[in-house]
C-alpha cells in the first residue's frame, strides 16, 4: 500500500487545492495521505523552498504545484 505525503505552507491557496485533489483521490483509491509543513523544519524549507506544494509518494518526489490526475492514479495504481 502506498503513502502519500504534501508538503504545504500555511495560508498556500494552492496548497489548499492540491489537498482537495489528493483527498478525493486517495480516499476514492483507499490510500492514506498525510501534510507535512515546510515551514516547521529548516531542512524541508531549504529543499523545497517555494517550489510548493509537492507530491511525495513512499517519499519519493511525484510532482509539484499541481496534482496530474491521470498520472498520480497511475502512480498509486502500480
């Protein structure tokens, strides 16, 4: 079963979107998500910086800025 991770930023519009997707989505396909901020540790606000909000998936980079529906089912598929 895969893990899915976004890294956020509070008050992000755009992260607010990519978490409505991600929630419908795994919910539809049975898989758990989780938000992580980027701001609540340097190291994360160093690799991620403003390139947010960012995919992960079993910790791996999926994407950014803006979930690819088709490719992100694919990818949680396998």
């Amino acid at each position: 079963m895969h893990e899915v991770t976004v890294m956020t930023r509070e008050g992000c519009h755009a992260c607010a979107d990519a978490i409505s997707d991600v929630r419908r989505i795994c919910a539809e396909l049975g898989v758990s998500w989780s938000e992580q901020d980027v701001d609540a540790d340097p190291e994360l606000r160093a690799e991620y910086g403003d390139r947010i909000p960012v995919f992960l998936i079993d910790g791996v980079e999926h994407g950014y800025w803006k979930i690819e529906e088709d490719r992100f089912r694919r990818a949680l598929a396998r």
